[in-house]
C-alpha cells in the first residue's frame, strides 16, 4: 500500500529522501552530515513525508505544493502547465533534474507503478545498497552511483 505522505506534488518522492530516512532511522551521525547541506540544524532534520502533518522546514512553505493544491492536482503529473515556472526557480539542482525525470515517468506509470520506479532506481548498481536521492558514492561498496 502506498503512503500518501510521501507523494511530493513535485515528483521527489519522500520515500528516497535523505531528510526522511536520517528523520525515520533515527541516523544522528547522518543527521549531522546533512545539516549544512540544508543550511538548518541537525535537530531540524525531521520529516514524516511533504503531505504529512510533519514536513521538513523546507517543505511546510512550498510553492509547487501551494499550487497543486489551488488547481485541486495531487501533484504536477496532472498539470498540462509543467514545466512552468515554480520548477525554474527550483532551489536545488539535484531536485531540479529529478522533477524534470520524475513528472513525465509519473505521468506515464501511474502512481503506484511510478513509486515501485522510484524505489527500485534508488539502489547501487553494483551491490544493490538502498540509496538515498543526491547520493555520489554507495555507503557500502563504494562505488560512484548517479540514479537521479
């Protein structure tokens, strides 16, 4: 069963979020590491998903959030609109080229397909490691990964 929380409108899915899995495992040391990548506090580093009553800092004031929510869209898969605008000021490269990836794989998968997608993406190649979206290099072996 898919947990709506973690249907970003956007296309990040929160269920290969960094912020989410450090939030979920209780990951101090990760926590720590993600701190200054967010700008934010490591005590900051908590999330129950973008549409849970629990976002993380950055995601309680979204704009393409705000939006798919006045159009009445459960995400930007359903806006004829994409990409617009919202998307060009997309504070994040990396979050950036996934929407540009994600949205039209959601559009053609369906929701429940479109997560299965995701979650098989996020895994090293060469040792199949869960990864988390940004990563560069798998914790376990090593080896340089890029499944954004």
């Amino acid at each position: 069963m898919i947990n709506k929380d973690l249907l970003a409108p956007c296309g990040l899915y929160c269920g290969v979020c960094a912020v989410l899995i450090a939030d979920r495992d209780g990951n101090e040391k990760f926590k720590e590491r993600l701190a200054p990548v967010y700008g934010c506090t490591p005590e900051q580093i908590t999330c129950k998903g973008c549409l849970s009553d629990q976002p993380f800092v950055y995601c309680q004031a979204c704009t393409i959030k705000t939006c798919t929510r006045e159009k009445g869209y459960e995400g930007c898969h359903e806006c004829s609109d994409f990409p617009c605008d919202q998307l060009d000021s997309f504070p994040m490269p990396v979050g950036k080229k996934v929407i540009m990836r994600a949205i039209p794989a959601w559009r053609e998968l369906g929701t429940e397909k479109w997560v299965e997608a995701e979650e098989k993406r996020y895994h090293c190649p060469s040792c199949g490691s869960v990864l988390f979206r940004g990563v560069k290099r798998c914790r376990n072996c090593s080896a340089q990964v890029d499944v954004d």
